[in-house]
C-alpha cells in the first residue's frame, strides 16, 4: 500500500490546528485512495508530538530532527519532505496551505515532477486520484481539480476546511530521515528570531473569532475599539489593506489577498466595503458578518449577517452587550 504524506506545521512544538485538521481528511479518505498516512514532522520535538499525531490517524512519522530544520528558510524543508518523498515513494502530499509552505510546495513540485493545488476546501477520491475543489475569484466560482496522471499530487489544504476529529490510532512509527542538504539550501543562515507579542490575543489564521477593521474607522484610534470589541469574543484582531497601508495597524494582520487567509469561525469586519482582495482572505469563513454604513457595500453580498449603520454607534453597543451577557 502507498503512502499519504502529511507535512505538519508545527508550533512550540506542538502541531497547529490545521495539520491536525490534514490529518483527519487525509484519515478520512485513506481507504478510498488506498493509502496509509504518515506524517512528516521537520525540525525538533517530533517524539513528543507523536501521540497526538497517532490519534488523528497517521501510522508512521518521518522527522528531521536538524538545527537546519527550524522553518524559517524555504529551501531546507524542501530538502526536507524531498528525503520523506523518496524514503517512502508517496505520491501525494498534504500541506498547509499557507503563504510559507506554499513556498515549499511549489519548489518541492519541480524537483519532484509534482502538480501543486493550493487552498484546497473540499476532497474525493476518482480511479484512485485526488479530485479537490477550491474558490477563486474572490469566492465567485468553485473550481474542481486534480493533478495529471503520473504526477506527484501536492495539495494545499485551506484552513478549517475540515475538522480535526481524532480516529483515536496508537502512536506512529518514528523514521529518522537522512537528509543530505545541497550547498544552496545551507547559503542562508537565521541569525536571530524575535517572536512578535501580540497582546494575549489569537493569530488570526488560527482563531475561532477574528474582528476585522477597515477605512470606515477613520483613523488608528478606532482599533482600540476593535481590540475590545476582540476581548470581549476572545477573538484575534484583522484589518483591510487600506487600515495597514495607512499604518493604523501592523501589516501582518492585514486580511486578503496580499495579507493572510483566514478562515475562521465567525469574521465580523465592520467599515469594510469587501474589496475582491480582501475577500480572497476571509470568504471561507463559516459565518461572516458586516457592519457598514451603505447598504450597497459589496461585503453584504457575502455577509450571512449585515448591519447597515455607523459602526461608531454599533460596536460600542455590541461590546456592552456582551459583557453585560458574560457578566
Ligand atoms: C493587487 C492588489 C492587492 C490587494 N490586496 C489586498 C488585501 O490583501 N487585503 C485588502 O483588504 N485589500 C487589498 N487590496 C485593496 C483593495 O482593493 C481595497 O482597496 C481595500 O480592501 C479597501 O479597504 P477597506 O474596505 O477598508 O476600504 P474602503 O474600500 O474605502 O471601504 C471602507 C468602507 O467603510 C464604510 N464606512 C465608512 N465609514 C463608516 C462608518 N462610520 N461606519 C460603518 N461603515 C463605514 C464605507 O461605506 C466603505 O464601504 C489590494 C488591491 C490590489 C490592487
């Protein structure tokens, strides 16, 4: 039997929701395609994250565990799950679709003669081949895919596209990898790593809730309001690109199509007229819901729930109310 190779994204040593999430699809569809899965687990801690891996379904766990391998630079991981791809003759590959990893993937692709599908929201199996569907142009068409026939199918897989259940497996099989780096990938070296602290609040491509703010705020003091607003739903806080470009907030919390993909639970974007950029960002969010003040805002073609006033009159109300509610 073939393998599924599942490259997971790793944290503080611990794997993000969305690999987790890969896991579960990759589990999921393994009988139909025919494959085991396995992980692939680049840089140090894999031994301690195998139980977790195991429970959500892979059987064995390839790991680097090399200074090198820390992430930060593309072309090692590459090196990386090229080791996992020839240690186990996979011939498909699951990875996070992020901006990082997309990196990977597509320089993986032309080593290995792979096509690459990136944020991948729905998945079956045909004659033994990946057919996954995905949303383009700004959520406006559905498009369905699958890579050639004898080629290595690299998938990018959206977050929150399908659940992280755990099937509840024993602990995977550990495979040290021998990675042999080529000069090019050990040409750049990290000199430092600074984590940048964003109060105690969620990454907005992780969390459940993000709150999101846009021009219609006026200026930098109307994300105070959006951060409380974020406190109070214990949400991760966003922005349009026009708020970063006018430096109101940070640019790496800038959602869409230049910025992060996000795909959570709930999106509340209030003075966001709902760009085709930035909606390339938050369209798969589960539930979306717009405050701005002209009813003919392209967001509210999107919006499960649309609030048409001043959002400098709403959100202080919604804010009161929830906390009046959390006591
Ligand atoms: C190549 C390219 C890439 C891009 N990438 C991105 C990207 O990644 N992310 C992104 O966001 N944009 C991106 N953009 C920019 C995008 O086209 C829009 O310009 C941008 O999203 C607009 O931001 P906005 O909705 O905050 O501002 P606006 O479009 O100006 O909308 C502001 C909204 O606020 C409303 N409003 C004003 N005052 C209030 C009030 N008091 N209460 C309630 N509502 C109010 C208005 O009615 C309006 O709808 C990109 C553009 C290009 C060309």
């Amino acid at each position: 039997m073939s393998e599924l190779l599942v490259l997971i994204d790793h944290s503080d040593g611990a794997p993000k929701k969305l690999s987790l999430q890969m896991l579960s699809a990759a589990a999921g569809l393994a009988d139909d395609a025919d494959v085991s899965v396995s992980a692939v687990w680049l840089g140090a801690g894999a031994s301690d994250a195998a139980a977790t891996i195991g429970a959500h379904g892979a059987t064995k766990l390839y790991h680097w565990d090399s200074e090198d391998a820390h992430g930060y630079v593309t072309l090692p991981q590459v090196e990386g799950l090229q080791a996992a791809i020839d240690a186990s003759g996979a011939d498909v590959v699951f990875f996070a679709s992020t901006n990082h990893v997309k990196d990977v993937a597509s320089r993986l692709a032309i080593r290995v003669g792979g096509g690459v599908i990136t944020d991948v929201t729905g998945l079956r199996v045909e004659d033994g081949r990946f057919v996954a569907t995905k949303e383009v142009f700004g959520g406006d068409m559905i498009t369905t895919s699958r890579v050639a026939d004898g080629h290595v199918q690299i998938l990018g897989i959206a977050n929150n596209a399908f659940p992280a259940e755990g099937a509840g497996g024993d602990a995977p099989e550990l495979v040290a990898l021998d990675v042999d780096l080529s000069e090019a990938a050990t040409a750049a070296k990290v000199v430092s790593v600074e984590k940048q602290v964003s109060a105690d609040r969620p990454d907005i491509a992780e969390a459940a809730v993000v709150v999101a703010g846009g021009r219609g705020l006026g200026n930098e003091d109307g994300f105070q309001l959006m951060e409380q607003l974020a406190d109070v739903l214990g949400a991760g806080v966003g922005a349009s690109r026009a708020a970063t470009d006018a430096g109101w907030y940070p640019h790496r919390y800038q959602i869409g199509q230049t910025g992060r993909t996000i795909s959570p639970t709930l999106y509340l974007g209030s003075g966001i007229s709902g760009a085709i950029q930035h909606r390339a960002g938050m369209q798969t969010s589960q539930n979306i819901v717009a405050i701005n003040k002209d009813p003919e805002a392209p967001i509210f073609q999107i919006a499960d729930f649309g609030i048409v006033g001043d959002l400098y009159e709403i959100v202080p109300k919604l804010v009161e109310e929830l906390e009046t509610r959390k006591g």
